[in-house]
C-alpha cells in the first residue's frame, strides 16, 4: 500500500468566476512547472480540489515542494483503492501510520455511491476498529483528532485521506502582476520579494554592483539568493547594473552627506526605466522604517521624490527579528550572512544624513546632469534567466 495522490485544497477564494478560472488555471500551471522534473507527475482537477497523481514518485518529497506553491491552503496524502472493505481498512492504517506522533484520530466515512453495501456510519466504525486494533497508544477524539481520516466511496473508486498539512496560502505567482525587486546581497530584500510574491506577483530583480570595488563573490552571492527565490516562484529575470561610473560621480560631484541619499535616487531612477522597459508596474524593495539612516522618514520621503511609481515595501512595518525568522524559513539567511562587500557599504561615508532634505537634494543634483548616466547604465546592463529547477533528489544527488 502507497500514497498514489496529493489532494490540494485552495481557500483564499472568495474568488469567484472569472477570477476563480485564472487563479486555478495559475496554479495547475506553477505546479505543473515546479514538478516538471519528475517523470510520472500529473496534475488532475476536479469541481474544487486539485490532486498531485504521483505514479510512483516519492510522495513525501512531493509534498515538500507543493509545500512552497503560492495559492495552496492545504494538502493531504491520498489513496486510491478498489471499492473494497479489506483495502480501504487497509488505505486508512497506512494513512495514519505515516502520520508521524499522531496520537489521536477520527475517521470520518462518506459514501457518493449509494450501490455499495456499507453505510457511512458502520464505515467509520469499521474503519475506526481496524485502526485502533493495529496501533497502541491510539484513541478516537471526535473533537480535535490529531488526524482525520477522510473516506470517500464514490462512483469510480474510494478515496482515503490522510492528516492536512499546511500550504504556503497567499496566492499563485502570476496572478496579481509582476514587479521589479530591487535586490542586494543583505537579509531584508529577499524576503521582501519573497512577501510580494506570495501575493501572487511575478518578480524580476534587479542589482547594482560597482566592479572593481565590488567582487564577483558579491555578485554571485545575489545571484544565489535570486535562485533559492526560485522555489517560491517561477523563472526569475535578474537584471545586473553596472553602477561604478555613477556612484565615483556621485563621489565627486555631490555633497558627502548627500551621497547616500542621492545613490538611492539614481537606484530608484535606473529602476523605473527598467520597469517600463519590461512593462512591470511596481517596484519591491526591502526597506524597513527605522533601521538604517536611508529608512528614516525624511530619508525615504526624499529618495522615493524621484519617482511615482508605486513601491512595495513589505517590510516597512516589521521587526528585525521577524525579518530575520523568515528568512530562515525560506534558506535566504544561510546566503545573506556571507560576507560580502555592498555597493552601497563601499561609498557610503560614515555619517550620512538621516533627514536629508529634498529640496537640498534637488539643488544638489540639478548641479550635474545625471540622465546620460543613467540610459547608459541601463543600456549596458546584463540580463541573467534564472530558472525554477526542481529535480528529483535521487537525480540531483548523482551529480556528487
Ligand atoms: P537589505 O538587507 O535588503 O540589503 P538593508 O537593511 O541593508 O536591506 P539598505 O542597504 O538601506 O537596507 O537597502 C534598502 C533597500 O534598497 C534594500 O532592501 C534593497 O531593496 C535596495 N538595495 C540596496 N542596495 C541595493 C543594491 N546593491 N542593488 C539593488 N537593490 C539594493
Ligand atoms: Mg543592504
């Protein structure tokens, strides 16, 4: 006896309709893609379920990836068997077994073929027996049973689930449009991208390194943190700024205590001609308020006054510690803390103003013409396609 199925359980929905339609026909889409490296997966869709049909790949492994699909509330281990007494007793002992320290279980028995000899009340019953006389240590609790055994007898076979394991919820990727995120090597970014992309939003990213003084390990290590993104999401486009002749200008021409203030600007201006080259309609950026001189009110009053493109800022009203525990939830962590030289840490100076003035910055800036820099710093950027791979672990453990 063997898991032949994951049955996913999409809540968010209030969605109806049309809604209802595109948001189902996205995440079939992201499942199928995220579960395309193992041969024998099907995706199946009934009136409101999903099922993951598994035809022998590990069911547990599978698990773990729907686990971090957008859009899905809840799964469960399912079986498939004949209608049957003997192995839908069976189906159910299997089901709760796997359930590891489950203690306490109900079964609760539904039969849609009305042909088949026993009724629900005596399914559960039997059903129930059987677990109890096969397990120690085990009891029935109708309440708040730690697994609940669904059975369904319907008109082409029985179905047996087994206990819900969470989803990720939000919504699936693609759904709800798609931003640009502004990423750097630091803790916050990712998982401000991670936030926005559980609302449904496909990202492409974007970071501004300034070789020489920025290494390739910087880089590469943006780079990993694009791909673990990844797993949550589809492909990712990562787009690569060069920034050194900006930020040496800055250097040169704009007061010390501006420097940082302005290199944000220029950021948030190469950013937006990015994303309407690429017809994305937000931005995403980590920023958290209070935690660093750029995050201060005034700060991000004057650095966002460059743009009115909507900026998403998930973050913006979190803890540090928070911030932090999620990103060790989704393996960013392990990769920001590498250290790194930052392009902004590189040319920043010690003091940079925590209420820079915008009408300070304009004057300021209006010294120096900034807009060649910037469609050149644009034009010469390089475009990586990150791509979602998930691979059976079997696979990628021959590669060692
Ligand atoms: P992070 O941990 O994301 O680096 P932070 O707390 O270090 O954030 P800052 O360095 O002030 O904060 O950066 C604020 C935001 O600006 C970042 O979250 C990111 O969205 C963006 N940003 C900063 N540096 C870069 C960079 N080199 N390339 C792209 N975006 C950047
Ligand atoms: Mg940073």
């Amino acid at each position: 006896m063997k898991f032949d199925q994951i049955m996913i359980r999409y809540g968010e929905m209030a969605l109806k309709g049309k809604n209802r339609k595109l948001f189902e026909q996205r995440l079939q889409g992201n499942l199928m893609k995220k579960l395309s490296g193992y041969a024998g997966i099907k995706i199946k869709k009934t009136r409101d379920h999903m099922f993951v049909v598994l035809n022998g790949e590990d069911a547990h492994e599978i698990m773990q990836e729907c686990q971090k699909v957008f859009g899905i509330q809840s799964l469960s281990f399912a079986i498939r068997t004949e209608k049957d007494e003997e192995l839908i007793k069976e189906a159910a002992l299997y089901a709760f077994n796997d359930a590891e320290d489950a203690r306490t279980f109900k079964v609760s028995a539904k039969r849609t073929d009305k042909q088949f000899p026993v009724r629900s009340q005596d399914l559960n019953r039997i059903i129930g027996t059987h677990v109890l006389v096969n397990t120690e240590d085990v009891t029935v609790d109708v309440h708040h049973p730690d697994v609940e055994l669904k059975v369904e007898v319907r008109q082409d076979a029985a179905y047996i689930t087994s206990k819900n394991y969470p989803g990720a919820g939000g919504l699936p990727v693609g759904t709800t449009g798609k931003s640009l995120l502004l990423l750097s090597g630091g803790i916050d970014s990712p998982v401000a991208g991670y936030l926005t992309m559980k609302r449904g939003v496909q990202l492409e990213a974007i970071h501004f390194h300034s070789p020489p003084y920025t290494s390739d390990r910087a880089r590469q290590k943006v780079m990993d943190l694009a791909q673990q993104m990844t797993e949550y999401g589809n492909d990712i486009k990562v787009h690569i700024i060069p920034f050194t002749k900006i930020q040496q200008k800055i250097h040169r021409e704009m007061p010390e205590g501006y420097s940082m203030t302005i290199m944000r600007r220029m950021m948030l201006r190469i950013s937006e001609e990015v994303a309407k080259e690429q017809e994305i309609l937000s931005m995403t950026t980590g920023e958290s308020l209070g935690q660093v001189a750029s995050q201060t009110m005034e700060s991000m009053s004057t650095i966002n006054e460059v743009t009115n493109y909507p900026i998403i800022r998930p973050l913006v009203a979190m803890d540090k510690l928070d911030i932090i525990n999620i990103s060790r939830e989704i393996g960013t962590y392990d990769i920001s803390i590498r250290p790194y030289e930052d392009c902004c840490t590189v040319f920043v100076p010690k003091a940079p103003k925590t209420r820079p003035k915008r009408e300070k910055a304009n004057f300021y800036e209006s010294n120096s013409d900034f807009t060649e820099d910037i469609l050149e710093a644009v034009s010469e950027r390089e475009i990586i396609e990150l791509k979602a791979q998930s691979k059976p672990k079997q696979e990628f453990e021959d590669l060692f």
